[in-house]
C-alpha cells in the first residue's frame, strides 16, 4: 500500500503489512524475501538472522516478549 510520506512533501511511502500475525512469516528467508522488494539486503542476511535465532533457543523470554505473548496468546 502506498500512503503519502508523513516527513516527505510529493513523496509515498510504502506500508508493507507482511507478518503483523503470529505464525505468517516462518521463516527468516521468508521475511528478507518480503523486505527485499523495497530493499538491497546482504546476500547472507537471512543465514545470520536464523543463525542468531538458533544461538537463543536456549534463553528466556524478556519482558517485553512474555507480555505480547500475552496479548496474542493469553496466559
């Protein structure tokens, strides 16, 4: 969708909505897939995001990640 830019007289700005639900984007491949349409990505970005999700499977959940599962999920 495109919107006139809030900060940019004469210039869109594009509201891509890809992801806003849990479970849409499965993937990091699948959402630097969607990003790159308006973007020039690292050729490896999708290697590093899922390598860094990998090296965090073991920690807990911050504060800011137990209340929006919250609200998505309920308690």
């Amino acid at each position: 969708m495109l919107r006139p830019h809030p900060h940019l007289t004469g210039e869109d700005e594009t509201v891509a909505w890809h992801g806003a639900h849990p479970g849409e984007l499965t993937t990091a491949a699948a959402a630097v897939t969607i990003a790159s349409r308006w973007a020039d990505l690292p050729a490896d970005l999708a290697i590093t995001l899922e390598t860094d999700r990998l090296m965090t499977l073991g920690q807990s959940d911050g504060e800011a990640q137990i209340a929006i599962k919250r609200r998505f999920f309920g308690d």
